[in-house]
C-alpha cells in the first residue's frame, strides 16, 4: 500500500509541502520581478536574492538546537504564521509605491524588500529544519527514500510547475496579487500542520545552545562522509544561486520573455524536479547511492553549458529540466542518506550544520552573480556578462564532478 494512501500523518505532511511549496513557488518568480520593477541594476537585485538566503549561514545552527529542543510541529506551525505576516508586509510595501519604477531613488525600496526578504528566509530556515527533521516521525525508515521521493516531486509540481507560471499570471493582473495569493498558502499550510497527530518527543536534559550545538558538531566531524557532502552542497549551491539570481535578467534580456513566459520557463526545471522525484528512487535501487551521485555530478555541468551558449527559450527550458532532476538525484540520496543514519536526539542539530555548510553559501552566490555581471558588463558587454556567469559555474560544476569521481565516499556509521 502506498504510504501516501495508507498514513494520514505523511498525507497531512504531503497536503501541507504542496500548498506551501505553491506559496514558495508564487514568490520565486514575483520577489525578484518585483526588484525588476523597482531596479535595472544587477547589485541591487542580488541583494534581495542575498537576503533571502543569508539566514541560512547566519542561523542554520542555532535553529538547529531550537528543532532538538521544541515540538517540531509546532515550530512549523509558528514559522507558516509568520511568513503570512511578512508577506501582508510586501503586499503593503507594494501599496507604498506610487509607480513603477519608482520616482526617485530605488534603494530604500530594495533595502525595505531585502528587509522582509531576510525575515522570510529566517523563518524558511526554521520551517524546513523541523520539516525535514520531522518526517522519520512521520514513516518508516524503509521509507524514506520513496517519501522524500514524493515530497520532492509535489514540491516541484506546486513550487516550479504550478507556482511560477500562476505567479507571472497574477503579477500581469496586478502586483499585489501574487503575494496576497502566497500569504493565504502560508496560512493554510500552518493549519494542515496544525492537524497532525504525532506522539511527543521524549524530553531531554536541556543544556547550553553552545553545548548542545558542540554534540551536532562532535558528530558530524566523526561522520566525515556527511560533512564531505555539506561541502560539496555547499560550493554547488553557490554556484546554482549565482546562476537563479542572473535568470531573472538573463530571461528578460536575452529570451525576451515577459512575467508569463518566464514562469511557463521556470515549469520546465519543475518537469525535470517531478520526473526525477518519480524515476531517481528507481535510480539508486537499480545503480546504488554513490554511483547515484557520481551521475549527478557528471550531469551538473551540462546545463550550466547550454544556457551559456544558447539564445533558445527551448534549450534553455531542457537546461533546467536537466539541472532539476540531477539535483533531484542528489537530494533523494543525501536526504534519505542523512535521516538514517543521524540520531534522532541528534537530527535537528546535524541537519541544522549540515544546511550551514551546504545552504550558508547561497547568499555568496547571490552576490557573486550580481558582482560579476556589474564587473564584466564595462568591458565586455551586457549580454556577454549574464553568460559568463553561468560559464563560471560551468567550469565550477566540472570541478566539483572531477573531485567527487575521486574522493567521494558513503560511510554507513
């Protein structure tokens, strides 16, 4: 039977993803459109790409101790109740504005979206530490590959499929609406949660954060395979958010598309996110989890590729199918990998240092791409600017796949 049938906690976990993720997805395209609308400049747009992502090097660890310590769905509940808040915030910063672009100078209205930006991503940390930490609670460990499989593709369909084509859609009806679209996903998800039913966690001597951060720490230095990965995450999330920050120009720019025709774009990423939550399972029983990712790795670089040479909305709509699914493939095995083998006691913690070393860098790439393309555009034009980013990552991808072929290891304890 299939778990998603026959477990009403992993339906309320599913219903609650999809309809969260379809918030995440509308705000995936309207957030950095909007800072289209307020700003031409390259910098500026980055920044609120950097702020979105920088709790995640800021604040991985300590809200990794706060998941070990809290009700996990509870801290879930709180952090959907918050994002409503916030996003009620960007839909009035968007009433202040008088015209588009605005009169005047853009840069208070880039700081005040970076500010509520930061504030989304802070409570993004805490809600996906407690979601991912929350799901062995919620099915068996024989499984979480086929669970994480699911959660992954209806994360794709709502947040990549769904989302961002809805988004250019509402924004093209009026700016407000896809936020005022997005706050109501975020309070209906904190509700679904909300209806869980999962048996309290056995309470533990609670300590110093210090202290108990140091036990996450101690752990994962003596599992260097998991810190191997977080690295490895790391540099490829850099790379892969330089690259998202510059999309949004590159689309404008380059393909000519409008709001609608850059979120029909983003589905083709969520195509490859919904095949490879369906196929990548199959995948790695058939090849096994390290030859898994050594195919991920291989398959990285080649996007990055296309959509450094190509002008073709169609190539570039295959590159990001490819680059989803390799990164599907990656995550169903390093996710699933992780919960077995992390304490339980221990999960939030891990995770939490795990998502610093391999979500920490997210923000650096953020700024790398606004940074390169300001630097390039002087002397070598525009359009070859936004392409060398994404040669840049290109030739970071083939690194990254050179040095797993040869050092990357899985250690079962």
């Amino acid at each position: 039977m299939s778990i998603l049938v026959g477990n009403r906690n992993f339906r309320l976990v599913f219903s609650a993803s999809a309809i969260s993720n379809l918030g995440d997805g509308i705000s995936a395209l309207a957030f950095p459109w909007l800072a289209t609308l307020i700003t031409r400049d390259p910098t500026l747009i980055a920044l609120v790409a950097f702020a979105t992502r920088l709790p995640w090097l800021l604040l991985s660890i300590p809200a990794g101790v706060i998941t070990d310590r809290q009700d996990r769905q509870r801290l879930l509940v709180l952090a959907d109740i918050f994002r409503f808040i916030l996003t009620i915030g960007v839909i009035a910063l968007i009433l202040s504005i008088d015209s588009f672009p605005p009169v005047g100078n853009p840069h208070l209205y880039i700081l005040a979206l970076s500010g509520i930006a930061f504030l989304l991503g802070t409570a993004e940390v805490l809600r996906d530490n407690a979601a991912q930490t929350i799901l062995p609670s919620v099915v068996t460990a024989s499984d979480l590959e086929h669970a994480n499989g699911q959660l992954w593709s209806v994360e794709q369909i709502m947040g990549s499929f769904v989302g961002p084509p809805l988004a250019g859609i509402l924004i093209a009806t009026a700016v407000p609406v896809p936020f005022v679209v997005d706050a109501a996903t975020f309070a209906l998800a904190a509700w679904i949660i909300w209806c869980l039913s999962i048996p309290p966690r056995p309470k533990t001597p609670r300590r110093s954060m210090i202290a108990e951060a140091s036990e996450g720490v101690h752990w994962m230095l003596a599992h260097r395979s998991v810190l191997q990965l977080a690295i490895m995450l790391g540099i490829m999330n850099a790379l892969a958010t330089m690259t998202i920050t510059i999309l949004i120009l590159f689309s404008q720019e380059i393909l000519g598309l409008s709001a609608v025709g850059h979120g029909a774009l983003l589905t083709a990423g969520a195509a490859g996110g919904v095949a490879g939550g369906l196929i990548c399972p199959k995948i790695v029983a058939r090849i096994g989890s390290l030859r898994s990712l050594k195919l991920a790795l291989f398959t990285f670089p080649i996007p990055f590729l296309i959509i450094a040479l190509t002008n073709s909305v169609a190539l570039v709509a295959i590159a990001l199918f490819i680059e989803m699914f390799a990164a599907l493939l990656w995550n169903v095995v390093t996710v699933s990998y992780r919960q077995r083998l992390i304490p339980d006691v221990l999960l939030g913690r891990v995770n939490s240092i795990y998502r610093f070393f391999g979500w920490g860098m997210m923000p650096i790439g953020a700024l790398l791409g606004g940074w390169i393309v300001a630097f390039a555009e002087p002397d070598l034009g525009r359009e070859t600017a936004l392409r060398l980013v994404y040669a840049i990552a290109c030739i970071g991808s083939l690194s990254m796949f050179l040095y797993g072929l040869a050092r990357l290891r899985l250690n079962t304890a």
